[in-house]
C-alpha cells in the first residue's frame, strides 16, 4: 500500500491466515511435530516452596506488581528489590525464538529471566520482573499457570510496561513531545486515585501486559 | 467462551435466542472488522459480554466508541459482544488476529456458542484479495454474498429480490477444464471455514464479502456496511446511506501522527 510520502510498503496480509496453512491437512507427522514443539513452548511456573509430593495451596496474595520488559524490570531492580526486604519465591522456565529462561534465580542484569519475589515483612505482597519475551502463543499459558497459583479475592495487580514513544497515537508529531511519559489503563473495579492521564483512543496495548 | 458483562443488580446472562449474530472475519483490509465498528458505533450497542480465549492475540485499550470523557474509560479488549435487543441483534467484534494454529479451535468454540446460546442466523462480514479476481469478476459489483442452504430456504427469496451476486465457485485446478469447483476466498481468513463448516452444521449462515486490497479501507468498510443494510435495514437508507453510519472515535490517526512542523 502507498504511504503518506507515496513510497509503496508491503503490507502484510491482515487475514493473519496464509492460503497454504488452511488449505493443507495435518499429517500425522505433522501433528506429531506441532506437539513436540507444543511440549517444548510449554511454560513451566516453579515456586520455591514446591517440594515433590506437597499438595499445592493457592498463594495468598493481596497485591501482585508485575513488571513486563527490561525497562519496567530494571526499574524495579533499581528502585525497589533489595535482598533485605525481599525473596525470591518464583521463576518461570520457557523457550522460545527469542529468548530461554532458566530455573535459576541466581541472575545477571542482562540474562532473560522472569522471577517472582515477596515483600519479607508482609508475604501477600508479590512481585514479578519478567525480562525476557513471553511469545503470542504462551501469553495465555503464562496468565492461567501464574494467576491459577493466586488466591484472587480482594487482590490488586498492577502492571508496569513500557513502549516505544513511536509507537504512540497523538495529533502532534512524537517529535515535539515531552518524553518520557506516563500513560494508564484501569478496570473499573479499581477505585483509587490513577497516577497519570488514561491512556486515549485510538493507542492499544498488547501482547503479555494486555493478557 | 463467552463471558457475560457484569451489569450489577444480580441481572441474568443475556438471551441470544432467535437472534441475528452479526460478526467480522479478519480479512484483507480488516472490512469486515471496519463496517462492523460502524455498525456497533451508529447503533450505540451495549456491550453484553466478551470472550475469553487465548487463540487471538491479546489487547487492551480504553472504549474505541467513546463520545465523551464520561464514557472514554471503559476498558475494551480482542474479541467483545454487544447487542441491541430491539432488533434481536448481537454482534461480536474481533480486533486481533489469530494466534498461529488456533483459528481452528476457535471456529469450533465459537459454532458450539452459536448452537448453544440458540442464535437464529449468523452474518459474517468479509473480503477477498481484489487481485484474485477473473476477468468476469472484474467487471461489475465487487460485492459478493454466500448463504448455507438451511439459510437459504429461509431467505433465500429476498436475496433474490435484492439482485446480488452469488460468490462464484472456482475450478479446483486452475487451467485444467474438466475439474471440480470449489469455493476459494483469499484473503477471508476463517470465513471459509466458518461457512463449509456451517453448512455441514446445519447452521444458517450469510457471508457478505467485498473484493478490496489493503490500503485505506474505510470507503470498503462503508460500501459493505450499506450492502448489509440492503437486507437487514439496520438505519434508515432513502438518503445517502453513508453519511448516517457514525465513525467511532477510535478511527483517529489510522494513518500515523501528524507530522514534525520542522519537517517542512
């Protein structure tokens, strides 16, 4: 399609289906591939308190932060994790294209991990610095096997995300506006003061942060 | 699947029966997704309900319908439901795509939900790749319609009245004369499936597509949204029909920001 400058882009399809991938039936080595690598994009959540045999409770939880990306991670790294107040009480394994997290929570700044912590002096609170890229198809994996492990009555959860200023909808240029800052989404059970602005129509938020 | 807005007051999950389901297939130039933003917007819906699934891709962003600060805050997410009972109307919108090899399961989840809720019809907005097309199909109306036979028998008669034309079938082997047909809608997405497996389902369903290339699709929006209106007269249409559907807010700046004044 022709742009604003009249340079032509290539659009890619929006029926987000290729003609192959429908026209062609599955073969059984094919389902048998699609499992393996199913399997191998499998998300494994491991709590520390998880010994073989134990019967899992569901964690009591009152206020969940989850930071998703390097900034938001390093943010909190910065300001708010100390080894005095704070635990480790989780990781998340995964594979995919981009990344490979690992079950150790001995990490390096630059490493792609995703680990949970609690707050020593109240255990309701917890904390996720998730750095490395959770892929499309375990979004969805990632919320049911975290949230699954949550008591989720009365909980609050905030999430912390970061995006290109680029990427940003404004009748303006981005070139002339004041960055970097903040924007919000709230569901209309939260009830406390926001903040920050809402975050306007037409901008969207995707991937990890809006599962 | 779908799971109802809560509304407050202990009010009961909302009854689809003998409903119209009005729905979008993610296609070329997202149309059917555009007209049926026009459609959910001119008719100030209630949103009913949403899906939870996780075979498209997720987001979140604040009403793309809103008219004011007031109602600006409701937070909207991939795949919502809204009706209108006074014309036994529900629609669904999708706004994401799918997520690779999940556009199965969910063409499964979503006829058992139509099945299940007891809706009377389905309506899928779509389209198709223009450059496709035959010389034949080249020339004339770029709008075209399909109807499952149970549909068929139903309204069949007044399709007729309204002079449309039938999505052609295409040889299964291009080239080769004597070959079977089939129907082929690149660009569709889901929407062959959805209308082979309705038909084998005993579901009464309509496709209405348009041929379009991706570029700005709102005029194709507008064009299959007065087609729909055609039949279903969802607004009144002896005027010029387009200028009564409204364009939601959320259309702003589809083509970028403005631009850097240092620029020029």
């Amino acid at each position: 399609m022709a742009t604003f400058f009249g340079e032509v882009v290539v659009a890619p399809s929006r029926a987000g289906l290729d003609e192959e991938e429908e026209a062609r039936e599955e073969t059984p080595e094919d389902r048998e591939i699609r499992r393996e690598i199913e399997k191998k994009r499998e998300i494994d959540v491991l709590w520390t308190w998880q010994s073989g045999g134990c019967a899992e409770e569901p964690l009591v939880c009152s206020r969940f932060i989850v930071a998703i990306g390097r900034n938001a991670a390093a943010f909190l790294s910065s300001f708010i994790l100390d080894s005095v107040c704070w635990e480790v009480v989780g990781v998340v394994k995964l594979w995919n294209e981009w990344c490979r997290t690992s079950s150790t929570t001995n990490v390096l700044p630059t490493d792609s991990f995703c680990l949970f912590y609690r707050l020593i002096s109240d255990p309701t609170v917890l904390l996720c610095q998730c750095s490395c890229y959770v892929a499309e198809d375990q979004q969805f994996q990632w919320l049911e096997k975290v949230f699954g492990s949550m008591q989720k009555k009365g909980l609050q959860v905030t999430i912390l995300s970061t995006c290109p200023v680029a990427d940003y909808k404004t009748q303006e240029s981005t070139l002339t506006l004041a960055s970097p800052f903040l924007k919000a989404l709230k569901t209309k059970e939260f009830q406390e003061q926001v903040c920050c602005p809402l975050l306007e129509q037409p901008n969207i938020v995707r991937d990890l942060p809006a599962a | 699947m779908f799971v109802p807005c809560d509304r407050g007051g202990g009010s009961a999950a909302p009854d689809f029966k003998g409903f119209t389901l009005l729905m979008p297939a993610v296609s070329v130039g997202n149309v059917g997704q555009l007209a049926i933003d026009l459609v959910i917007s001119t008719l100030d819906m209630t949103k009913v309900g949403y899906f939870y699934t996780d075979c498209l891709v997720p987001m979140v962003g604040n009403n793309p319908y809103a008219t004011a600060e007031e109602n600006s805050t409701e937070l909207s997410i991939n795949a919502e439901v809204y009706s209108l009972p006074s014309k036994k109307l529900v629609v669904l919108q999708i706004r994401s795509p799918f997520i690779k090899n999940k556009y199965r399961p969910f063409c499964e989840t979503l006829l058992s939900w139509v099945k299940s809720s007891k809706c009377a019809r389905v309506v899928l907005l779509s389209s198709s790749h223009a450059y496709q097309r035959d010389d034949e199909q080249l020339l004339g109306t770029p709008l075209r319609y399909l109807l499952t036979p149970d549909l068929e028998k139903a309204v069949g008669g007044r399709i007729q009245e309204l002079n449309w034309k039938e999505m052609e079938k295409v040889a299964a082997y291009p080239g080769i004369s004597d070959t079977d047909k089939v129907l082929h809608i690149p660009g569709g997405g889901i929407t062959k499936l959805l209308f082979t497996e309705s038909c084998s389902e005993g579901i009464q369903m309509a496709v209405l597509l348009k041929f379009c290339s991706e570029g700005d699709n709102i005029p194709d929006a507008f064009v299959l949204v007065n087609y729909l209106n055609e039949w279903l007269q969802l607004i009144k249409s002896e005027v010029n029909p387009s200028s009564l559907w409204k364009i939601p807010s959320s259309w702003r700046l589809l083509f970028g920001n403005g631009l850097p004044p240092a620029l020029f």
